[in-house]
C-alpha cells in the first residue's frame, strides 16, 4: 500500500477525519507536537530493556507486532497531522534535510563509523 499512498492523500484522509470531529480547535503545533512526543514514547517502551534476539521475536509475534504498528501509526498521524495544519511539505523538507546531511555527513567520512558526530 505504501507504493499507492502519497502524502497528500495521507494528508487529506487526516485532515477529513479531524474536521469530521471538529479537532481543529484542540490540535495547535503546541499540542500536537506533545501528542508526536507521547504517541514517540509509547513506541519505544516496547523496547525498552529488550535485546535484539528479543526484538526479532517481538516483530514475529503477530500481536506483538501490531502493537507496535499501532504505535508507528500513532507517530506517522501526528507528523502529518502538524504538516498538514501548517502547510509543511513533508517530501521537501526531508530532501532538504537530506541535503544538509550529505553535507554534513560525507559517505567517505561517515561509512561504517560509530563515530560522534562532532568527529564526524
């Protein structure tokens, strides 16, 4: 479904459920962004303490995995849901962003480092 699914139609299923429920009052930046950061945490408490062996077999648990795409789902939803209210290019601003990390991380330089940044 990914390869059929375009931002702006993401974008827009959002923006029709939000208006449908008059949420637009509740979803400034402000909140929304708490809400990013929530819904962010949640999906990292499923790994917390696990290791990797834990993890791969997490992500073989039908339900266990699906509470973790539950938790993706909820983060995607708030990201776009702050692009769509304030007029963000998702697509742009990550090329951009992209960009500068070329930049900032040339492949001859960062290329299997585990490196700080700063050394970098």
């Amino acid at each position: 479904m990914d390869q059929e699914t375009n931002i702006h139609e993401l974008k827009e299923k959002i923006k029709k459920f939000c208006e449908d429920r008059d949420w637009d009052q509740f979803h400034s930046a402000k909140e929304l962004t708490i809400a990013l950061i929530i819904e962010t945490a949640e999906l990292l408490e499923h790994f917390r303490w696990k290791s990797e062996k834990e993890v791969k077999e997490m992500f073989e648990n039908k339900a266990k995995k699906e509470g973790i795409e539950d938790e993706m789902a909820d983060v995607l939803y708030f990201l776009i849901r702050i692009a769509q209210r304030y007029n963000i290019d998702l697509s742009e601003v990550l090329d951009r962003k992209m960009n500068k990390n070329e930049q900032k991380y040339p492949v001859e330089k960062a290329r299997g480092s585990n490196k700080k940044y700063t050394e970098l």
